[in-house]
C-alpha cells in the first residue's frame, strides 16, 4: 500500500484552526528570527555576488531597470545611479579583496566606499529586486544593506513557514520535520544576506510540499491552480536558471503522483496553473529582449573541447556538492567535516524510507532527482563554456536538493503505515531536527569566527577581536542557538502524530 494510492488506515484527528494559525506564525517568526542573526552577523558584501543585488535592487525600486552601459564592459554588466555610499569598499589594500578568498584574513581591513557601482545582475529579471527594493525603500532604509537583506529574509520565512503549514495539512504531516534537509547551511547563509537565490530556494520548498496534496480530491479547484501557478510564475521570474528546475521539478512532482491522478485535478486546477505560467515564461521573454539579456562573459570563457568540459565539471562534483551544504561566503568558508556528516545523516535516512516504502513511482523520483544533480552542471557548463566558461555552482542545485525532504516524507509515511513503528517515527522526528539544529549552530559559529579571527583562530569569540558585528558574537552565536532549539520544539510539537479518532 502506498500512501498516494490507498486512503489512510485511520481515522486521525486533524489540528485546529487555532493551533495552525499559532504554528505558522510560530514558524515564521522563528525563521526570521534566524535569519536575522546571519543578516546582522555577515559583513557586507560577503554573500556572493551581493553587491550586484543590491545595486540592481536599489536601481529597480527607483524606476532604474538596466543601469547604464560602460564602452568596453559586458552588456550584462552595467552601473546605476546611485548614493556613493552605498559602494564596496575597492582599494588595492583595503578593499573587498583583502579578504575574499583569504579564509584566515579577518573582515576588517576592507574599509571605504570607493568602489564603482556597476552590476553583474543588471540585466537579471527585475520582479524579485523591485520587491525587496521596494520595501526597503518603503521603510525609508533604501541605502542601508541590511534593510535589503531583511525585507529577503521576510519572503523566505514566509515561504518555508507556509511550506511546514502545507506539510502539516498533508497525511504525512508527523515527518514534516525532513522539510528541514532542504534548509542546508547555504541556504541559510542566503536567506540572511541578500541573494534571489534564497527566495528560488525558499519558494522550492513550499512547491515541493505542495506536491503531498495534488493526490486529493481538494486540490481539484480553481484556488488550487492559482497557488500552484502563481508560485511557479514567481520562481521563474525570480532567476533564469529557475526555468531549469520548473521542468524537471515538473517530472518529478508527475513521476510521485502518476499521470493517472493528476488527470483526476482537471482543467479547473490546469487552467489557471498553466495560465500563469504561461504568462510568466511569456514575461521573461519579453524582459530578455528588452534588456538584451545574454550568458556572454568574456572574463570567464573557455576554449574547451566538449569532453573537457564535462571531464572538468565531473572532477568538480564533489567540490560542488561540498559547496551545496555549505561553503559559505565567496566560496572561502569551508564548514567542519560535522555538517557535511550530519547532511549526509539525513538523506541517507531519506534513502532508507524510500527503499522500505516499496513505492517504484518514489524510488523512479529519487532517480530523477539524484541523476539532475549530476546532468544539469554538466549540462549546462557544456551550453556555457565557450560564451561564459563553466558558470554551476554547488547552490544551484539546492532547490532540486529540496525535494528529498518530501520524498523522505511520502516514503516513511509509506513504510511506517505497512510496518507501524511509533519508535522510528519518532527517532526520524527528533533525528531531523536535531541534524538541523546542531549543523545550523556549528555553521553559523565558524563564519563569524571566519570573518572576527580568521578561520583558524582562536573559538571562544569574546574579547578584543579584529573585526565583529554590531551585537558581540557569542551572544549571537546563543541567540542563534536559542532560536533554533524553539523552532524545532515548535515543527516537532505542531506536527506530532495526532491521535486516533476515538
């Protein structure tokens, strides 16, 4: 018996309306918090590419789309008119260089504002910037980074928190806690600084919860096409590269469902689903005409045979997938050896779940998932060497990562109805948050010892230091740690087994 082919062995007693409402926002509020930590604890301009965001957001909320083009630079890359103050500091001794790339240098030395305000984002679809643009133009914040930085943090709270409400909804609702494989150090790390790639990660997570209700007779609604479409229209007007993962995500969600009851949702889900996706892709063609939008980038190309580039992109696999769990910063912050373990804990548990589920449509998507990890760098360096060199990175694979929290979900949930086995239940519960939580605290701790002593110094961050954030480190680092045992009390209570009817 599968769970998305048989109805539940019982009755159970769903949550009330009170303790959901109390839950999201519990969650939410708890994610922000978080978030905040990295937002308040990370220099400026660390996250990669962060300086480009923000100028492109900045421009895009003061009515400036493209910036200017510079004679002899990339048409990808332009300059916008903006404060001065809000430039990177890019002297030969004490700019952003001084440090970048130099794990054991600390953040202090890079200092001024004298940088040139020209952005590789330029040219980047301009929805996602002219929202958190807006707001922090909004709040009256439009030179402050950090006000950037909050107002991504807030919509990926709210789309991971709207994701746990829609697992808990779900009759896997007791494993939502695996969602959390999903919230890699990395991902964390982004949605406290200021990149699209957060929200892409973010609203991938809330797509994939939602595939554990397209099985049920409620999702055959107008309403229903309309969230699922409106999410996948802002996921592809967020980054271009989320076009790739729309797709295959696509095939996966089909290959979990069957083709059988996804024809049971019926026009009046597909209607407005493919409608505003339709409008979406059509939107993102008309802004890659308008603004010229190219994978052109003469700093960076190659002149490699095919095969070389594939050889290449193999041999950096497992850099990659380092990178995906946490390489943090501009790829100079390596994480302990913990993290990756505890990661790897994790969907080696999603594994196991799937083999014992014996669902063939769960094992054939983990296949998929697993085998687009590995084929998309390699298909896409291959498109991008010679115009771009070879442009993947380990992050952008995350949302596809994602989905494996909800395949642990539907195969446990699986498993544990045939062979029920409360104590294994309960032991992946815990297991998954505390992976989480210890891997979260363990992350955060060593960036902010990157950036105060350099990788390699000292642990205890008290004292003088060379550089440190507005709040002292290790009462950030306790905060940090605070918040992370609170919302996993909080998924772990909000989605506890409930009780049998009766």
């Amino acid at each position: 018996m599968t769970s998305f082919d048989e109805p539940a062995p019982e009755v159970i007693v769903p949550p009330s309306p009170q303790r959901r409402s109390v839950a999201v926002w519990g969650i939410g509020a708890l994610l922000m918090a978080l978030f905040t930590t990295w937002t308040i604890g990370m220099p400026v301009f660390t996250s990669p590419d962060e300086a480009a965001h923000l100028f492109k957001a900045y421009g895009t909320a003061h009515g400036e789309w493209l910036g200017d083009l510079q004679p002899g630079q990339s048409p990808n890359i332009r300059v916008f008119h903006m404060p001065q103050q809000m430039a990177p500091p890019d002297g030969p001794d004490d700019g952003l260089a001084c440090y970048f790339g130099y794990p054991d240098r600390t953040a202090d030395c890079a200092v001024g504002h004298d940088g040139v305000l020209a952005s590789t984002a330029a040219v980047y679809p301009p929805f996602w910037y002219g929202v958190v643009g807006g707001a922090a133009r909004i709040t009256g914040q439009s030179t402050h980074q950090r006000a950037y930085r909050a107002a991504s943090a807030v919509l990926c709270a709210a789309l991971i928190a709207l994701a746990f409400e829609s697992a808990r909804r779900s009759r896997q609702a007791s494993l939502s806690p695996l969602l959390l494989i999903g919230l890699t150090p990395m991902a964390v790390f982004l949605a406290g600084t200021l990149n699209p790639n957060a929200f892409e990660i973010a609203g991938f997570v809330l797509a994939w919860s939602l595939v554990l209700h397209l099985p049920e007779p409620r999702a055959a609604t107008t309403r229903a096409g309309f969230v699922v479409g409106l999410l996948v229209a802002a996921l592809l007007l967020s980054r271009f590269a989320s076009a790739v993962w729309v797709a295959l995500g696509a095939l996966v969600a089909v290959t979990i469902v069957g083709f059988a009851r996804l024809r049971t949702l019926g026009w009046r889900f597909f209607a407005p689903a493919l409608g505003c996706t339709a409008a979406a892709l059509a939107a993102l063609a008309a802004w890659t005409a308008y603004s010229g939008a190219s994978a052109d980038d003469p700093r960076t190309q190659v002149d490699w045979t095919t095969g070389h580039v594939i050889r290449e992109t193999i041999s950096r696999m497992p850099d990659m997938t380092e990178a995906m769990i946490g390489v943090l910063g501009w790829l100079d912050t390596p994480l302990p050896p913990i993290v990756h373990i505890l990661f790897a804990a994790l969907s080696l548990t999603v594994l196991i779940g799937v083999v014992l589920s014996r669902n063939r449509r769960l094992v054939v998507a983990t296949a998929l998932v697993a085998s687009s990890l590995f084929a998309v760098p390699i298909a896409i360096n291959v498109i991008s060497a010679e115009n771009a060199g070879l442009i993947w990175q380990g992050r952008y694979s995350l949302p596809m990562f994602a989905a494996l929290g909800v395949i642990g979900m539907i195969g446990w949930r699986d498993a544990l109805d045939r062979m029920p086995r409360p104590v294994w239940e309960q032991t992946i519960r815990i297991g998954a948050c505390a992976a989480f939580g210890v891997a979260e605290v363990i992350s955060f701790w060593q960036a902010l010892r990157r950036y105060t002593v350099g990788s390699d110094g000292k642990i205890w961050l008290s004292g003088s230091l060379p550089w440190q954030p507005g709040i002292t480190p290790m009462a950030l680092i306790a905060l940090n740690a605070t918040i992370v045992v609170g919302l996993c009390v909080v998924v772990l209570r909000s989605t506890r087994p409930p009780a049998p009817a009766g």
